[in-house]
C-alpha cells in the first residue's frame, strides 16, 4: 500500500494541451513513448486502449514509438515535446505534479486504465510452501516494527496487503488484448 493508502494505480494516455490531439484519430502519424514492454500501465494498457480504438499495427500507425524506461521519463518526454503521446502510471504523474503544479496544466489526459494492483511480489509454486508462509508473514507485519517500517519507507509505502489472483483478471484481459494486436501484425 503506497503513502496514500492506495494500493492499486491506473494507466494513463496523454498528451500536451497546445497538440491539438484529443482522440485516438488525431494520434495517426504522432510520435507515441511507452515506459517499457514489462509494463501494464505504461505499454499493455495503451496498446489494448489502440486495439480497441481500431490501432492494431502501432508501426504504421505512428511515425514513431520508442520506450522511456520509466513511468517520470515517459512523462517529461511529452513535456519536453520528444514525443507527441505518452502512457504512465498515475501514481507517477500525481507525484510529478505534487512537486510541480504546473505538469496538471501542461498535460491533457486522454484516457485511464482500469486500476490494478500497482506493486506485486510474486513468488513460484516451486518455492517451498512453508518457505512462502514465511515470507508472507514477514511481509504482512513489517509495518509493525520500526526496522520494517524503515525498509517500506524506501518502498514509498506504508504496508504490504494480501492480494488473490482475481486481483490480476484485469491485467490478463488486458494483456491478451494487447498481445492479440501484436500477434494480429507483427508490431513490436
């Protein structure tokens, strides 16, 4: 759970106020950065947002596409005009703007991903189960002492939660969305 007591984040799609871009028509042939393949918010999210939009090939519909590496990269690269559109998490772009108000003013938010879970830890079946029950324990009360409330400080976060795998469908749907559109023309 981040400092905000939150424990999920949202994908966004957006765009500087003076583009002149407003819907997904107006994104053909613009320069579009992602944070990185791995990404639900900053690159799964948007390509399911494009295939649903009628963009299934983002190399012929874009002059460009390039990955950032980072949700704040992804962020100044539209502010900076190195790209046209860009796709961040919002927990990301709320702290941007906490530090400078002016990002909120600069930037136009053209859609928003379902929330998800926005930090996981996952750990395989293979793992010893009573190995796993212990990490889970360990995890679950850090914030009950002072050494494990120093470790979740470097985290930003106040507290893991228990999470179950129906918190994830909405990361599946979208994801196999996304892939669909890659597999359907080769981008990417």
């Amino acid at each position: 759970m981040n400092l905000n007591g939150e424990s999920t984040s949202q994908g966004l799609i957006f765009v500087r106020q003076d583009s002149g871009i407003r819907d997904v028509a107006d994104m053909r042939g613009k320069g579009i950065v992602f944070v990185d393949p791995a990404t639900m918010e900053g690159y799964l999210f948007p390509l399911a947002y494009f295939h649903r939009h009628g963009v299934t090939d983002t190399n012929m519909f874009f002059s460009r596409f390039y990955f950032s590496g980072s949700h704040a990269s992804t962020i100044f690269a539209v502010l900076d005009g190195r790209a046209d559109i860009g796709a961040a998490k919002n927990t990301v772009f709320n702290k941007l703007v906490q530090s400078d108000k002016s990002i909120s003013q600069e930037l136009h938010i053209l859609a928003r991903s379902p929330s998800v879970p926005e930090v996981t830890l996952c750990v395989r079946r293979e793992v010893d189960e009573n190995l796993r029950e212990r990490m889970t324990a360990v995890l679950l009360n850090m914030d009950a002492t002072d050494e494990g409330r120093k470790v979740l400080a470097r985290f930003e976060a106040l507290r893991f939660i228990q999470s179950n795998k129906s918190d994830f469908d909405i990361i599946e749907q979208t994801a196999q969305e996304a892939w669909a559109s890659i597999a359907e023309h080769g981008s990417d």
